[in-house]
C-alpha cells in the first residue's frame, strides 16, 4: 500500500477507478485531502454527489454561481469545482467565467454538469 504523499509509478491512459485511493487517504490528514467545491441549485444532486466523494475528499457546497464567488474568497484551498450550468442568481457559465478571470482562481479546474440535453 502507497503512504500518502507517494505518487504511483505508472498512470493508465484512460483514468480508472483506484479501489485502493480511499484507504490512502484514510491514512492521511483531513486536512491534506483535496477540497472539491460543488456548485448545485438542486439540494439532491449535491447530496447525491457529496455522497460518492466525500470520503476520499474534503467538500464544500454553493447553491449558485454567486455563492460559489463568496466561498472561493474565503477558501484559497479548493483544488477542484464541479458545478450545474443552469442555476439560478449566477448560472456556471457566468461562475467559470469570473474563475479563470481572476488571477487567484484561474488555475482551479472545473468540471461542468447539466441536464439539459440537445446536440
């Protein structure tokens, strides 16, 4: 088993589920775990999400966009965000917009959601 901090010596093309990664990161501060921001008007969704991630990572929620601006300005340690683009008050769009704009929050992948479904 991996300790934490060491990095494993091969990555696969095309990223697999690791089974392995929650119980090293069990071994590890909570505070050393990446923070995932998630960005969702939809109560069950970011549930639904939080559910799958939160033992391997830290999590924080935003209902929408605005939401999402004011936590990342009190948080400078998120590493990554998943938002919902349609959201009301500041969808993801406008959210991902103003993040790359801003010099302290340009680097923060973001990995964007939705429902809506057309070509």
């Amino acid at each position: 088993m991996k300790k934490c901090g060491e990095k494993y010596s091969e990555e696969p093309a095309i990223p697999l589920i690791d089974t392995s990664l929650p119980e090293i990161i069990e071994e590890c501060h909570t505070e050393e775990r990446p923070t995932i921001l998630i960005v969702e008007d939809n109560r069950g969704m970011r549930t639904f999400i939080r559910s799958i991630i939160s033992r391997s990572y830290h999590t924080l929620e935003a209902e929408n966009g605005l939401e999402a601006i004011t936590l990342l300005a009190q948080n400078n340690k998120v590493d990554f965000i998943i938002s919902d683009i349609m959201m009301p008050v500041m969808d993801g769009m406008e959210l991902s917009r103003r993040i790359k704009e801003n010099i302290a929050t340009s680097h923060i992948p973001i990995l964007m959601l939705t429902a809506k479904t057309s070509d």
